[in-house]
C-alpha cells in the first residue's frame, strides 16, 4: 500500500458517520470529485482512493463502508484494472449490498478517455459489460454517462479532461448532472 492510500484509509476512520444521502466509492475520479460543491444539498461521504482498483476497493471496503446507514452508493472504479481483474466487479456489488441492504446502488460504467489513452476505451466497453452484468445480477442501476462526456471518436471531450483520464471542472459539472438526473 502506498502512502497517499494510507493517509485516506486514515482520513476514512476519522470521518466515520452515522448517515449519508450519497457514499461515493471509487479511484481517482472520485477522489478528485469535489462532492461539497457539486452536491451542496446532499450530505455525501467521498471514499475515492487515487489509482484503485476493484480488487483495492474490495480489500478497503470494511473500511471504507463505515458509514452507518447509506441511502445511496456510487461505484466508479475499474479504469485502473486489467479486463480480467473487472471480473471481480459482481463481489464487490453484493458486498456493497450486504453492508446496505435498503440503500440504492449505482453502478457508473467507466467514463471515455482521451488522447494518449484513448486506447483503454476498447477494454472500458468490455469492461462496461461486465459492470452492467454485475448490477443486474445485484439489484444494482447501472448508469452510462460516456455518451454526454464522449466525443464522435467515443473519446472524452477535450474540454471535459484535464489529461485524457481525468475530468475537469467542467466534466464534473456534468458528470453530476447526469447523476442528479438519476437519483431522487
């Protein structure tokens, strides 16, 4: 484990809590999601890690899910994974499930990327239907933001990127509105 995971696992047990409208679980992308801004309505908890993934959440999930009780859970994680390691995605949603039976659980496809990396796109598609499957199979909502962030070439838009992976100010903007639209 890395320093940067160790201080968030830290940060996770000091900001234990007894409910949240939104629980956000994730790499990078939720990290960096400034959920205050976007969500100053909702009382949300960010347990996004840099650079996870599904097998890291999985091993952190205790720690991570400390929350009392969750209305609703956000899973963005696997951009970070081999397809293979996506496989594992269906534990993760069924141990989401356990731990908050009465919450609604969506399940983010992975987000387009851009430029250097725009090859991860054809292993995301894969990887999206193995998310898809995963959510169905657990009661989950399997939600698909790529086609309001992508481009006609299936990359994510310029303006929506920082570095081809990560979003921008404006990204996030519409990342949630599209998450708004689904959650009551």
């Amino acid at each position: 484990m890395f320093a940067h995971d160790l201080q968030r696992l830290e940060f996770f047990h000091r900001d234990s809590q007894e409910e949240a409208d939104i629980l956000f679980l994730g790499d990078s992308l939720i990290e960096r999601f400034d959920l205050e801004t976007h969500f100053p309505e909702r009382k949300t908890v960010n347990r996004g890690i840099d650079g996870d993934t599904v097998s890291g959440v999985l091993r952190r999930l205790e720690d991570s899910l400390n929350v009392q009780k969750v209305h609703n859970v956000i899973l963005l994680i696997g951009i970070n994974d081999t397809l293979d390691a996506c496989k594992s995605y269906e534990t993760l949603v069924k141990r989401v499930r356990e731990r908050y039976q009465d919450a609604k659980i969506f399940a983010l496809a992975l987000l387009p990327v851009g430029g250097i990396y725009s090859d991860y796109n054809r292993m995301a598609i894969k990887a999206n239907a193995i998310i898809q499957d995963a959510a169905k199979k657990c009661g989950a909502t399997y939600l698909d933001a790529r086609p309001i962030l992508q481009d006609e070439d299936g990359e994510l838009k310029e303006e929506f990127t920082v570095d081809g992976v990560h979003l921008s100010a404006l990204g996030y903007q519409e990342l949630t509105w599209f998450i708004k639209k689904h959650i009551s």
